[in-house]
C-alpha cells in the first residue's frame, strides 16, 4: 500500500508538469519535480561508491549536470536524451537490485553469450520483494524526469554544456598528472579514457557497451604461437609424460560444499573415500583461488597465458595449454555441456576450440547431460591410438541447482543431503539444492575417475572449478564475497599428483599463500617435468574483478586453510 500510494501521489505531482513548468507554477513544486526527476539517477549513486570520497561528489556533479541540462531542450533532442538516459538509468537500477552493482563489462559479456537456461537460472535468484518496489519507484522518477522541462536562454544552455564538457575532461587531466600508471596505460591505448570513468546510472548501459564491443573487436584474431618470457621450456625434452591426462572444470562449484575440506555435511563422499583411500596418489590442494567470479573471465585465463593483472586479448599472442599438448603429443579434446558456440563470441570456445576435437552436443539428438558428457570422455579414451589430452566443462552447481541440463537433480542425493541433517540444523532450499547437485557432480567424478584410471593406469586426472558460488545469490556479485565466490575445489589424481601439489605451491603468493588458477598452464608444464619460472605477478595475489578491472585483495582478508601443511616452495 505504501509504495502504490506514493507511486499516486507522484504520478498526481507530476501530472501538473503537462503545464510543462510554465512561468506561473508554484517555485516549490518545481523544485520537487526538479529533485524527483533527478532522484533515479543520483540515489544509486549512493550504494555503490564511498559517500566520503571527493570522486563521489564528482560523479554526483556529472549527473545531475547531464540530467539538469537535458531538462532544459525541447522537441526532439529532449525526447532522444530522455529516452537515452532513461535506457541506461532503468539498466544500471536493475543491475543493482540483482548483481549489487551497476552493468559491468563482465556481466554484460555473461549476458550477450549467455543460454537461455543460464538467464531462468538467474530468475531463481531474484528476489522480487526488493525488485518489484524498487522498479516502481525508479519508473515514478523516470515519469518527473521525462515530464520536467527546465525554460533555459541558448547561452545559458551553451554554458552549461561548456561546464559539463569540462567536468567530464577534469578526470582524465587529473589521472595524466598524477596517476603514472594510468598516464602509461593511455598512453598505450587511446580506449583507456574511458576505463577511467566509473559508471553513473546517466551513461552506465553506453560505457559498458562501448567498452564490450570494443573488447570483442580486439578480441577476433585466434591465440598465436609464442611463448611468454618466464616459459622457456623445450618441448622435445618432455619425457615420462602421463599417457593421458583428464582435467574437468565444474561449474559454480564452491570449495566448502566438498568434504574434503572439512564441512560436515558430506556432499562428495565418493570422493572422500578415494582421497583417504589413495593418499599418496590422490592430491586435494587447498587455497586455490579463480582467477575471476565469472566463467567467462576465468576458464580462458586457466588455460592461456594471461594473467590477471591483463585483459583476456592482450594475451593473444601467446600460445595456449592446448595447443602446447598438441605439440607434446597428446591428441586434444574439449568436451562441454555448456553453450559453446552463442551468438556471442566468447573466449572459452576460443580456447575450446585450439583442441582438435570439440563435442558440445549429442550426436543424434539425444539429451546432453553432465553424465553423457562424462561417459565422452571415456570413449574418447577407449577409441584412440595416441595419448589423449582432454577437457570437460561441467554444468555443474550452475542455478537453478535443483535443475542440471534441464533435468530433475534424482531425489536420492536430495535424500543423501536429508538424513544428514541435524534435527536442529537450519538448511535453506537453495542450500539444500546445492549440496544435492554437488552429490551427484561427486557421482559423475567417481565413475569418469573410474573409467579414466581403468583405461589407463598411468593418467593424470585433475578437477577444479571455475569459479564458487553464493548460494542462493550466484557469482560475479557487486561487492564480490572474496572467498565465496573464488574459492575453489581442487584435486589431483595420479602418480604426478604430488609433483603437482609442490609445483602450486611454488606459485602460492607471499602474504596469503593462495594459488591464482590464472597459473594452471605453468603449474601443468611443471608438474609434467618442464622447468618453468614463477612469474614476480605471482607474489601478490590478484583477481579479475567482474566489473573489468585488476584487483587486490582487501587488507583485512585472511582465509582458512583446511590443510595446515607445508607451503613452501622446494624448488
Ligand atoms: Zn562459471
């Protein structure tokens, strides 16, 4: 009731500005419709940056400066502004009421490659309580805004352009001057300019498309054949390699939903078993970290050589995992249950597609499941004549977690998760749903580990994911939840397991001792006997943020190791 009755009671203000702010109105209420008009754009602006900061204080100035003066035209660039501004607003508003953030580079990257399945998993998410009202006050200050014309004089509209211009040239000075590192990388690309701004609800929806396309543009050509400095390696040398390796990616797959790092409730216990089982040949390695909260951003960088302080096409020119297995002999294989091939280019089937063989769909029509993918892999194994290098990309804990490939989770890992519930124990459904979809992603591991080992003996099987999850609320969130959303499983299985649990840790950074899965590839050719040298980005800990930028983790973040072992280097 409240909301409908202030939603009327504004509709019933605005309605008066049909008198289109003539000279006779009342000062207050035009200052009302004034403030109103403004509030959708300027409010936001409060949830996501520092009140205290002086940039807050600019980006404020920068959007009412935009609103104001696109209140003051008439006809039909008014309409064209309005209507711009008011896409963008609507955009970003949306953006924060379900990621907490306004439209980011990686989000709006998610979303033009995404698959219908993914955008109904995120239906789930929502949580309309919260989005419904919001919508409704936004639309009620959109309506003041469109309705509000401010009478200006031509010059008094030309000065106040001329004040915006200058405010928006003010921040770039500021950088060139004072910012050596930003001052480098303008220098380097034009496009930075306007990675420097940080996004408004006024042109949020333009600067992220901008920058999207301009990142998809720069990202056409394929990966090159270079090697990065700190990978010297021969690659004729290469002896005593494993016969096969298997390595799966899971999906939204958090490190503390696996009882191998100590949760009670024991979602994997398949795994469990072989990992007390099979010590000395079955590795589970803690601190291991995604290079980013999104598949996008993260699985490309697993297998590439970029690193997390770079954007995914500065590292084109460099090989990549793939292809250097293909050069040691290995036949290639990416095998996936996710949307490969979208409308939208993306980097993991540019790097799904440098294996010579790529299975993303059933051959005949048939369903397309975790499991069907996972039994690929075997008979990838079974029918071939050289050793086999191959990857599998689960669907994993993706949500809707109560649905994988668009069937039912079976209700006998629901019932597994049941009965070890303590009667007193408070478990939500999502949480539910989430541990039961990690039960059966342990049944699909068991039986692929099963059939990989039984083909043969001497492989090397290794499982990560590609990024965590905040149950119930998803990944690439604004603020990222640092350790939620970025720890991650990891294990390693075979006679080169421990080989790879020192090679990572020789890739730990100083003052957390994480592992930055950026690294794989280097920690692969190591563990496969190659002498690689730790790159000096490895020493402090960064992650690709889903906005597009580098960054640190906050000084007061301290992680929880389930394994207090050794994590020195012993090279
Ligand atoms: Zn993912």
């Amino acid at each position: 009731m409240g909301v409908v009755g202030m939603q009327h009671a504004k509709q019933l203000l605005c309605s008066n500005s049909h008198m289109a702010w003539t000279m006779n109105t009342f000062p207050l209420s035009r200052i009302l419709f004034v403030l109103i008009g403004l509030s959708p754009f300027l409010v936001p602006l409060v949830f996501v940056m520092p009140i205290s900061s002086p940039f807050t204080l600019y980006y404020m100035l920068v959007s009412a400066s935009f609103i104001l003066l696109s209140m003051s035209f008439t006809g039909w660039l008014s309409a064209l502004l309005k209507i711009l501004l008011s896409l963008s607003c609507l955009a970003s508003i949306l953006s924060l009421v379900i990621s907490g953030g306004f439209l980011a580079t990686g989000a709006m990257h998610s979303i033009l490659l995404t698959n219908p399945d993914e955008v109904t998993g995120y239906f789930q998410l929502i949580d309309w309580r919260i989005l419904l009202p919001t919508m409704m006050l936004t639309l009620g200050g959109l309506y003041c805004f469109w309705h509000t014309h401010i009478p200006l004089t031509n010059l008094t509209k030309a000065m106040a352009s001329l004040f915006l211009l200058v405010l928006l040239c003010a921040l770039p000075v500021f950088k060139w001057m004072f910012d050596a590192e930003e001052k480098r990388l303008i220098q380097q690309d034009k496009m930075h300019l306007i990675y420097l701004y940080q996004d408004v609800p006024a042109y949020n929806l333009y600067r992220v498309a901008s920058l999207t396309f301009y990142e998809r543009f720069k990202s056409h050509i394929q990966y090159g054949n270079e090697l990065p400095k700190h990978v010297q390696i021969d690659i004729a040398d290469t002896e005593n390699l494993p016969q096969n390796i298997v390595i799966v990616i899971g999906e939204s797959s958090r490190r503390d939903a696996y009882s191998m790092y100590g949760n009670p409730i024991d979602a994997s216990p398949q795994l469990m078993l072989r990992h007390t089982s099979q010590p000395n040949t079955f590795s589970v390695i803690d601190g291991v970290f995604a290079p980013a909260p999104n598949t996008r951003e993260s699985v490309p960088r697993s297998f590439s050589f970029v690193s997390t302080d770079e954007r995914l096409y500065q590292g084109l020119t460099y090989t990549n995992i793939i292809n250097l297995a293909r050069t040691m002999g290995y036949q290639t294989s990416w095998i996936t249950t996710q949307a490969l091939y979208t409308r939208w280019d993306s980097f993991t089937a540019k790097v799904a597609t440098s294996a010579e063989r790529v299975f993303h769909k059933s051959e005949h029509g048939q369903p397309w499941h975790d499991r069907d993918a996972a039994n690929k892999v075997s008979d990838v194994l079974k029918h071939n004549q050289q050793p086999q290098f191959i990857v599998l990309h689960l669907s994993g804990e993706h949500a809707d977690y109560a649905i994988r490939n668009g069937e039912t989770v079976p209700s006998h890992h629901r019932q597994a998760i049941v009965q070890q519930i303590p009667n007193n124990a408070l478990l939500s459904q999502a949480e539910l749903s989430y541990f039961s979809s990690v039960h059966l992603t342990d049944t699909i591991l068991d039986g692929l580990i099963r059939e990989v080992f039984a083909d043969e003996q001497d492989s090397l099987f290794v499982y990560f994911s590609d990024h965590g999850e905040v149950i119930g609320k998803g990944h690439g969130l604004q603020p990222i939840q640092i350790e939620d959303e970025l720890a991650i499983p990891y294990f390693a299985i075979g006679r080169l397991a421990k080989n790879m649990t020192r090679a990572i840790d020789c890739y730990r950074d100083n003052k957390h001792h994480l592992f930055n899965n950026a690294h794989f590839p280097e920690v692969l050719l190591t563990t496969l006997g190659m002498k690689v040298e730790p790159p000096e980005q490895v020493k402090h800990f960064t992650y690709y943020s889903i906005k597009g930028e580098t960054r640190s983790l906050p000084d007061d973040f301290s992680f929880n190791f389930h394994y207090q072992k050794e994590r020195q280097c012993e090279q």
